[in-house]
C-alpha cells in the first residue's frame, strides 16, 4: 500500500477544498492515487460540499421539539428561503430537534449523533450529504435544551413553515406547583411576548455584567455632560437604569398584550388563580440568522463577470 504522505493530502485539498480527514481518508481508499481519491470524494459529496463551504448561510430555519416539560430549539441555516421550504430540509430540521431533546444541547454530541434513516450517517454526514445532494451551503448552528420540574414550558414559533418549524422560536419555563393545565395559556402568551420585546435576560439578576456595566458608563458620561452636581448626577444614572431594565428584563417588560402590568406581575396573577406561586425560571429565543452576515447581491458585477468584464 502506497505511503500517504502530508503532501499528496495537501495536494487533494488543494484540487477539491475538502478537509484534511476526508482527502486522507479518500487516499487511503484508492491507495494513493490523488485523481481516484478526487474521484471518491466526489462519489461521497464531500468535494462538492467543501467547495460550497465559504458561501454564506443565514437562511433556513429554527426548529422545536417538545416533550412534556423539555424542550429543545436548534437553528439550521441554509443559503437561500428556498432550501428552506425543502421537505428534506426541513424534515432534517425536525430530526435534529428531536436529538438534541434526546441528547441535550452539545453541538459535538449533536453532530455524531446516528441520524435515523441516514444509511448510518452522522447527523453531521447527513448535512453533508443533504448539501451535495441540494446544492447549497449548509450549517448546523447551536441548539439548547430548556426543562421545568415543576410547572409548564410554553412555545411559539413566529413565521411558521410548517409544525415545530419557523423563523423565531422561543420557549418559556414557567415554575410553579399549581395546576398547570391552567397555567398553559400563559405560558404560551409569555413565550409570543418574549418573540415580540426580544429580552436580554429574565430578570436583573442574571443581567450580563458586562453589558450593565457597560449602559452604567454611557447614563453616566450622558448625566455629567449635563453639568448637574455628582448627588443629582447619580438619581439620573438610578432613574434611567430603571428604565433600561424595563427594556432589557423579561419580568420587567411591560407585557405586550395589555401594555399596562409587567411580564412578572402577569405569571404572578396566573399562580395565583390557578392555585400557587409562578414565575419565569427561564427562556430560550432562536431568531433565524441573527448575528450572521447576510448575503448582498452585486447584480451589476454579477452581469460583468457573466459578459467576461
């Protein structure tokens, strides 16, 4: 068997931009003939895929899985909405939903996870698979569990394409020992209210510190430019604070389908009729894409490079 050397790797990469363990693994089939390694690599979808790699994804969809009192959210992405609308795009969304419920939210664990029906694939090789197969650059990008012991988990997905399916996904975890069929409805309301206000945190609490400090800094230097005395200055910082918490702070919010009481005083009341203390333990929210660049489309270098110009 001929010695697979880092230079016939690096050469196969080179010519099909697949990665360092697919091109020795390729090399290793074909006994280190760098065109029947292309070949093979070719046969497997990885050279097609690796070539789509470097194109950017933030399109596709966020998914849901539920479980009684466990759920799951994962966010899928794909170039285009189109892919999005894909039946095996989306039943590949739905699949890993339903294994990161099963398994928890580790991308790691996630991604060498079998993938039902996959011919033993990975729920990584699938994606891999499914992208030489569609012809679009995919990624899978996070996913995270959120369980209540005692109480309901509310869900709602904002831009639904299809069950569990969506643009936003959110979860709620509402903690309380009273009825929770009663509570359900709240739930539900709170997780649609978190899809709308976008909160940074469920309360002060568990505010990032950095970004506290951070709003301290600017109220401050904006409250001194004003030239007012340091003993007013500080009541300046303490009332805008407030008000910055009302923004930030799910349980501070003012509640979006009565804009009167805050999202913590509204769980509060719904304890209360339905037999007992409640309150947010805790919340999940996936906006597709969010923090990814999106693609711009340059249509006259694109008629340019088409003419040869």
């Amino acid at each position: 068997m001929a010695q697979i050397t880092a230079a016939l790797v690096k050469e196969l990469r080179e010519l099909t931009g697949a990665g360092m363990m697919d091109c020795k693994k390729a090399l290793g089939e074909t006994d280190g003939d760098v065109q029947a390694g292309v070949d093979w690599l070719r046969k497997k979808g990885l050279a097609a895929a690796a070539k789509k790699a470097g194109r950017i994804a933030s399109e596709g969809l966020v998914g849901v899985a539920l479980d009684g009192n466990a759920g799951a959210v994962v966010e899928v992405n794909a170039e285009t909405d189109f892919v999005a609308r894909n039946e095996t795009f989306q039943e590949y969304v739905k699949t890993v939903a339903d294994i990161a419920l099963a398994n928890g939210g580790d991308m790691e664990t996630i991604k060498a996870a079998a993938y039902p029906g996959g011919e033993g694939r990975t729920v990584a090789e699938q994606l891999t698979h499914m992208i030489a197969t569609i012809g679009e650059n995919m990624s899978l990008r996070r996913a995270q569990v959120l369980k209540v012991e005692n109480g309901v988990l509310g869900s709602y997905i904002h831009n639904a394409a299809g069950e569990g399916l969506g643009k936003i996904a959110v979860l709620v975890a509402v903690e309380s020992e009273a009825d929770a069929a009663k509570l359900a409805t709240v739930g539900k309301h709170v997780a649609m209210h978190v899809a709308a206000a976008n909160p940074q945190s469920v309360s002060r609490d568990d505010l990032d510190p950095a970004a506290l400090e951070r709003e301290k800094s600017v109220l401050s230097d904006q409250a001194r430019a004003s030239g007012k005395p340091e003993n007013i200055i500080e009541k300046m910082v303490e009332g805008r604070l407030r008000k910055f918490y009302e923004e930030a702070c799910l349980v501070d919010q003012v509640f979006v389908m009565d804009t009167e009481s805050n999202v913590g005083d509204v769980v509060a009341a719904a304890g209360k009729e339905a037999g007992g203390a409640a309150t947010v333990g805790g919340f999940v929210r996936y906006a597709l894409g969010e923090g990814l660049a999106k693609k711009e489309e340059d249509f006259a270098a694109e008629v340019a490079a088409t003419a040869g110009g």
